[in-house]
C-alpha cells in the first residue's frame, strides 16, 4: 500500500473578531492556531478586539489626501494603494494576506452578519488597488488574490433548522453570501463551506469538544477539501450585464444557489 503524500506546510492567517478573550470565539481561534501549528502550518493572527482595530474608513487612511480635495473613497484607497502610501495599519494587514496561502474568519454571527469590527476591517484592508479595481485581474475570476483558500468559521446563537433549507433565517449560504461570494470569490480567494456551531450561548464541554473534533477536520481538509463551485464571470455563464444566462442553471434551481455550478 502506497503511503499517502505529506501535506505541504502552508502560511494562514487568522482573523478574529470578538471582545471576550474567555470566549467560545477566542477558544477556536486558540484551538485553530495550536491544531494548525503542530500540522506543521505557519500561523499569523489578528485579534481585531485586542488590536483595537479601527473600523471606519475615512481621510486618515490616506494619510497623503489633502483636506482641501473631496474624498472620494475609491479613487483615494486606490492610489494610495499603488503608491505605497496606505496608513501602516491597514498596510500591515494587507502583507499578512499577501503572505497567507489561506485566511480564515473566525467571528459570531450578529444581527445575520459580522460584528462591525470585522467589517471594518473587511471595508479598510480591501482597497481598490488590492483587493479589486482596473488595475487588478476582473473579480469573480482568476482576482487579485486568487490561489488562497478561505474559510469562515461562526459561531450562532440560534438552532441549526432556523438556517435549514425552510428555516426561518434562511440558509446559512445565503446568509454568509456577502463574505463567501461578495469578498472571498470577488477577489478571488477560493472559499469552502464554512464551519458553524450553532447553539453558542450555552456550549456543554461534551458538545464543544465534539465541535473541536470537527473543526479539526475542517483545518485538516483547509487544501484538499472541494471549495464552493461559484461560477465565474469570464467562464460564459453571464451577459455582458452581468446576468446568469438563461438555461445553465440546474432544473429546480433558485436564488442565490443559482450563481454555484452543479456539481459532477
């Protein structure tokens, strides 16, 4: 019997984003650096909360934009991004995801989306320029930063059959779209199914060391597991408007899950 390849030792940077460090949210990241670190990965993390991160874009991003010219955001990130001139905080952020062959987003799902300080981060650290623009690869495509994986990983107050197919919030993909499709696949990153433990109020240590078990396996399968199969926008299933052509859908297909191709 052939004995299986050694998984090459990748770069991951985690992303963490909330302010208990007692918390469920702050056990996974610790769990997910230490599981990570003895499969022999190189591991960087940013504790958003412990970092202080701030979350608004404004002027100060910019540190050479000029009081007296209109800020206009994206036109400001992008050159500012071009020439190396992004205020250091955010420039920080941006080599880590430079250096990482995956990122992973650790947080608890508030009000059906990420808390704001991840957002923020989300919002500064993905400039025009970096993460998306003319002067980077089309989105939905090959992007800026593709050959990464990405991974979420939450934590939800509510049941699980609240986010089922007929449940109440919806499915969870469709929840987790704006991150999964709209910044992973957007600039290009390969995301997988994200990893959720519902129930997060009240976590039982039988049940949290059941969650660590399968979110190990998660980590384990970070670059060999199938990623969500988005279509993509250069690979003839949209117009020149950006619309899902009629027909290359799965019969039965509807809503969101429209934009993934059939598997097999």
């Amino acid at each position: 019997m052939t004995e299986a390849t050694p998984q090459q030792p990748k770069k991951i940077l985690v992303v963490s984003a909330h302010p208990e460090p007692r918390s469920l949210n702050a056990a996974m990241t610790t769990f997910a650096v230490e599981h990570l670190r003895a499969a022999g990965h190189e591991v960087r993390v940013s504790d958003l909360y412990a970092m202080k991160w701030k979350a608004t874009v404004d002027a100060d991003d910019f540190p050479h934009h000029t009081a007296d010219r209109r800020l206009e955001v994206m036109a400001a990130s992008e050159r500012a991004t071009l020439a190396g001139r992004l205020s250091p905080d955010i420039a920080a952020e941006q080599e880590k995801v430079r250096w990482s062959d995956a990122v992973i987003l650790q947080f608890p799902m508030w009000w059906f989306s990420v808390p704001a300080i991840l957002k923020g981060w989300i919002d500064r650290v993905f400039t025009a320029g970096f993460g998306y623009g003319p002067a980077v690869p089309p989105p939905y495509a090959e992007g800026p930063l593709a050959g990464r994986r990405a991974l979420v990983s939450v934590t939800i107050g509510a049941r699980e059959t609240g986010f089922s197919d007929r449940g109440i919030h919806g499915p969870l993909a469709d929840v987790l779209y704006p991150v999964q499709h709209g910044l992973f696949w957007f600039t290009g990153m390969a995301p997988l199914e994200p990893f959720a433990v519902y129930g997060a109020n009240d976590v039982p240590e039988e049940r949290y060391a059941a969650g660590k078990r399968a979110y190990g396996r998660r980590l384990d399968g970070l670059f060999t597991d199938e990623p969500v199969a988005f279509r993509t926008l250069v690979g003839g299933d949209y117009d020149h408007d950006m619309r899902l052509l009629p027909g290359v859908e799965a019969p039965g297909t509807s809503g969101l899950e429209l934009h993934v191709r059939p598997r097999g």
